[in-house]
C-alpha cells in the first residue's frame, strides 16, 4: 500500500490555479483559518478523504493535456512528507509544480530542515505562492493569488541567489 495523502478534492483541468492546464489536489486541514478563506472547507483536519499518491499520478498521466500539477488547500505543508512524494514523482515524469502555502517562503526556509518533509517539498516546488490570504488586500486582477501580499515566488532562482525572486506573469 502506497502513501496516502488526506484531500478536500480534485480539479482535474485547471487554467486559473497556475500556468498551462493543471491537475489541481486541495489539501484538507488548515492551521491558518484566514477570514475570507476561499476554501473554508478545507480548514478541518477531520475531513475530506484519503487518496493514495499513486492514484493521483495515475489521474495526471491519463490526461495528455495536463501541463502540471497545483497543491491547494488547505495547507500542503501540514502534510508535506506526502505532498513531497507526489511532486517528486510528478517532476520526474516532467510536470512542473505548483504550491499555494499560508507560510511565508522565509518562514519555510528558515524551517525546512526541522520540520518533517518540509524541505523535500520545498525542493520539489517550481512556484510557490506564498503568504496568508488578507481580505483587506484582495484583489480580483492579480494572476494567481488573492490578496495583493502574496507572492508567485520561483523557488530554483531563489534557492540558487539567497533572495525571493518573484515570477512575472503577462
């Protein structure tokens, strides 16, 4: 039996949750319970379902439009050792990454090697969308984010140089 991974659901073809057609995975459970949360019913740890690692990737490989794949939530890094293995195997059959946290990417940084998986996660990530959603700073122009104090963070160029290198979309 494989690794399983606790979701709220799949989108399986998505073009607003990251570049190119995606497969999108919700995380269930969230510590961060944001006011105005667009998805409030992943907030609760007891909910959802289990999903095996190797079912999604099954799901992914059997839609040859699928350019990559999005973790939502939820929050990923609550389950990161999971969420790890399945952007791992993800990036090894040539799709890129997407990860939407509450965290800030300094704060996962700073704590990748402490805590479980969050470095393999962080690893595995192309973009990281980083940062609470703030209802006071909504906005429904930005690409990719809702609020205007998250970032679309390239995580290889930031990783590379020490500094939060932001990715331009046009």
């Amino acid at each position: 039996m494989g690794t399983h991974i606790r979701i709220a659901g799949i989108v399986k073809e998505s073009i607003v949750d990251g570049p190119g057609i995606r497969l999108v995975v919700f995380a269930q459970g969230c510590k961060h319970g944001c006011p105005g949360c667009h998805n409030p019913e992943t907030h609760s740890f007891l909910g959802g379902s289990l999903m095996e690692v190797d079912s999604i990737i099954q799901q992914m490989k059997s839609n040859p439009l699928i350019d990559g794949i999005t973790l939502s939530g939820g929050e990923p890094f609550e389950q990161a050792e999971a969420f790890g293995e399945l952007a791992e195997t993800a990036k090894k059959l040539g799709y890129n990454v997407m990860t939407y946290t509450g965290y800030t990417f300094e704060y996962i940084f700073k704590n990748k090697d402490i805590v479980n998986g969050w470095a393999k996660l962080l690893s595995q990530t192309d973009i990281l969308v980083d940062g609470k959603f703030d209802l006071a700073k909504k906005n429904m122009l930005l690409r990719f984010r809702g609020s205007e104090n998250q970032r679309v963070i390239d995580i290889a160029k930031s990783m590379a140089t020490n500094e939060t290198i932001q990715v331009q979309f046009r």
